[in-house]
C-alpha cells in the first residue's frame, strides 16, 4: 500500500464531517490555551519584573496572532485534520510535512502530561488526595468522552471553559476596586542585571528568560485547524473561529496580567501556584477565592480535554498517511479515531509519572516553537510556490505577517534555553528519535508520494463514502464499501 490505495482503506479512516460551525471552532480554540490563564504564566514575573513580563507577553501576543492570521489562510485553503503537517506537505514535501507533524507531536502529546500534573496538585488542595491514580482516572474519563463521538466532545469542552471565563471574569471584577499602578512593581530591581530598572528588575535577560511563560498564555491555540475535516464549512469557518479564539484570549490575558499583579502585588502573583485564588485571598475575598479554585479546576481540564482532542487528530492524519503505523488512523462506528486517542494517552500518562510539571512544559514549548516556525515557514513557500492555489482567505501581510511569525518562533525557541536548558536538550532528542524513524522506516511506507496526490484521495474518499451514505438513508441498505483501486 506504498504507493496505492483503495476506497476501502480510507473509509474506515473518516472523521465525522459537518459537526463543528465557526462558535464550536472558537471555543475549541479557547479551550485549548484556558488553562494557562490560571496558571504558569505568572512565573515568568520572577524571571522578568511585572513590566520585562509585559514586553515578553506583547512579543509572544504578536508571534501568535502573525500565526493565526496565516493558520487561517492556510486551513481555508487545505482543509485536512493534519493542520501544521498539511500545510508544510504541501510546500516542504514528505519530509518538511513530517518534521512539522513531529513538532506539534511533541507539544500536543506533553502538553497533558503536565497539566495533569497539575489537576493532581488542584485535587489535592480540594480533596486531600493525589498520585498516579489521580491522573490515570482523568486520562480515562476524557478518552472516553471523546470516543463516544466528536459531537458530544465539543459540547463538552464548550461548558467546561465556559466556568473557567466565567471564573476569570469574575475575578476580574472583584479585584477591579483594588487596583494599583504601585502593586504592578513590587519585585526590586538587582544590581546584577545589566540594564536592571523599576520596570526591567532583571534586565533584558529576564525578559528573553520570561518568553516561554508568556507563551503560556496563548499556548495550543494554533491547534484549530486539526478540526478542519469536521468543520461545516472550514473555507469560512476555520478563519472565522481560530481569528475569534485569539482575539477573546488577547482579551483574557490582559485581564489577568494587569489584575492580578495591580490588585494583590507582582511579587505575590509571582510565586503563586493559584494566581487567582492568591489574588482574592491577598485582597479580602477568601468566599470568591474558595468557588474560584473549583473553577480553576475547570481551566485545567478544559485545557486538558481539548490538547487530547488535538493530538488524536494529529495522530489520525500522520497514521492515515503512513508517517506512523496505519492501524493508529481506524476510526470506531462514532467516527472517532480510536486509538488515535489512546496510543499518546498511554504515553501521556507515563510521563506524568516522572511529577516534574515545569520540565514537561517547557518541552512542550521547544516542540510548539519549532513548529510554529515551520508553519510560518509554509505560508511564505505556499505563497511563492502556489500563488494559483484557492484562497478563500486571505492573511492581511501576506509573507510579512508570517515572517514576523517565524522570526518571533526562533527568539521564542532560544528562550527556553535561557530558562530551562534540560527541556531544550531533552526535546531535540525526541525530534532526533522522530526524525531517524521517518528516514529509517517511515518513508518507505508512505499512501502516497505527493501532496496533491494525498489531499485528493482524501477528498475523494469523503465524496464516496458521503454518498454511500446517502444511499443508505433513502434505501436503507446496509452499507459495504467495494473496495476498489485508485
């Protein structure tokens, strides 16, 4: 099946279309980077001083809408559940395509480990219990929530971080009378920083220092478009939903970058393993802080809930493809790809094993930078190569606005380092296993050989079995594919 593949193969490899409008994608997108709103961003004020935080967050703010506005074009014009992977197949060929899938890989497959981390430390506070039993049960209720179907899914995750913005907005408004410009600059200044301020405590260093945690912000959002062969319509609802998702996450972020630290003190919030039950509690608002650390709680899982969705699809599209072992991409009668979604969680849940939330994070971030710059990188060729391609979307910039992107990726990545050089070392190991397994094995046993080649029987696998089922419906005959060669 290198080279060939038939109709039959493919249908037993299809998503559940039309299950997703432009409002799911958005809350899809929301869902995805919640989490980090309540949590870990706040540590990048001990690396930099409120203000050093503040330039780190803008420069991650424009690294990431730069992305989403060339993400939008991109899912517009190629919608596959491949996202990153597709876009870079098409521009970079088997190998860019993979080397992309492999980054987000990275990140997506991390990403829960370490926020189970900390829903176990979050349970513990509530309920006095904790440890591998604690992950192992949230693994299993969530991968079960997606394989009764996509549709159920998305509900879900909409009402999940529905309570963790309502969370946020609540403790927005309550910290609101407590505001003061003098709390934003409680973290002296040292006299060992080169360039050290009021503003800068740490010099520039801190800032370069603070990206990754300013990162956590936004981190995940781009994972959107691995939705797209569920989407209704992805021509006007992916840019639709993705572009939303950030602009209420901008949003979001200010809220809690400002508020926290000008209501309870930046120094208080830096140190603070719950920013804002910290920040209600420093303020007087011990009841609010109690029901606010519930829907922390909330934040977390909806984060964790949605990264699940997002690898399972990324998993599915590399699988499908043969980048990794085909039976991984078998979708169950629900449409959902089964083991897709329980292969990385397996992975996922041994990692957590290691408690170590912080390290796991940043390599999270080294795979999310390298692909964010890899992305960035297709928009450009897509635009020089294949100015002929459907664009029903189109990124304001062109080339200049995904150049920013991928030249913000690179600082980003070199960040990392600066914080935590264990997590840079540790990640391009695994990019380096990865890639040795594509160059060994993997791309000898590819569906097909070029992008455009992929991408049609993609679409013409969905035609056929759309019809067949079809037939079905009007004749209710029971329905049994022929498997024919293309």
């Amino acid at each position: 099946m290198a080279n060939a593949i038939d109709k039959d193969y493919l249908a037993k490899r299809q998503l559940k279309k039309g299950t997703a409008g432009w409002i799911l994608l958005a809350g899809l997108g929301v869902s995805y980077v919640i989490s980090g709103n309540f949590a870990g961003w706040n540590f990048g004020l001990a690396e930099a001083g409120w203000g050093g935080f503040v330039i780190a967050a803008a420069l991650m703010a424009t690294m990431y809408f730069a992305l989403v506005l060339s993400l939008a074009e991109m899912s517009a014009a190629i919608p596959a559940a491949g996202g990153g992977y597709s876009f870079a197949r098409q521009t970079m060929g088997q190998a860019g395509g993979y080397l992309t899938g492999l980054a987000v890989l990275i990140e997506y497959a991390l990403a829960p480990a370490a926020i189970v981390i900390f829903i176990g430390a979050a349970v513990e506070e509530l309920l006095g219990i904790n440890g591998p039993w604690v992950y192992a049960l949230f693994y299993a209720i969530f991968i079960g929530i997606h394989l009764a179907g996509v549709g159920e899914a998305l509900k879900a995750m909409m009402v999940i971080s529905a309570l963790a913005v309502i969370a946020i907005l609540t403790t927005a408004v309550a910290l609101i009378g407590d505001f003061s410009t003098s709390n934003l600059f409680t973290i002296a200044a040292t006299d060992e920083a080169g360039g050290s301020s009021i503003w800068l405590p740490f010099g520039w260093y801190g800032v370069w220092a603070a990206l990754p945690f300013a990162m956590w912000l936004f981190l995940a959002v781009e994972g959107v478009p691995l939705a797209a062969e569920e989407a209704r319509d992805p021509a006007r609802d992916m840019p639709k939903g993705i572009i939303a998702a950030m602009i209420f996450l901008l949003f979001t972020a200010t809220l809690v970058v400002f508020l926290l630290a000008g209501a309870a003190g930046a120094d208080v919030i830096s140190a603070s393993g719950v920013p804002l039950v910290d920040a209600l509690k420093t303020t007087g608002n011990s009841g609010l802080a109690t029901a606010i650390n519930v829907l922390g709680l909330a934040g977390l899982i909806a984060s964790f809930f949605s990264v699940i969705y997002g690898y399972s699809r990324l998993v599915f599209a590399l699988s499908r493809a043969g980048y990794l072992p085909k039976v991984l991409s078998i979708t169950s009668k629900r449409k959902a790809p089964t083991w897709a979604l329980v292969a990385p969680g397996v992975f996922g849940f041994l990692v957590s094993l290691t408690g170590e939330g912080d390290l796991i994070l940043g390599m999270a971030v080294v795979g999310a930078t390298i692909s964010y710059a890899l992305m960035a990188l297709s928009h450009i060729l897509l635009r020089l190569r294949r100015p002929e391609l459907e664009r029903p979307y189109k990124t304001p910039g062109g080339i200049v606005t995904s150049s920013i992107a991928l030249l913000l990726s690179i600082v980003a990545m070199t960040g990392v380092y600066a914080f935590d050089p264990r997590a840079f070392n540790y990640t391009i190991v695994l990019f380096v296993i990865g890639t040795v397994y594509f160059f060994a094995y993997a791309k000898r046993h590819l569906v097909a050989q070029s992008a455009d080649e992929e991408l049609a029987l993609i679409l013409e696998a969905e035609n056929a079995v759309e019809e067949m089922e079809a037939l079905q419906a009007a004749s209710d005959i029971p329905l049994q594919p022929k498997a024919t060669r293309t």
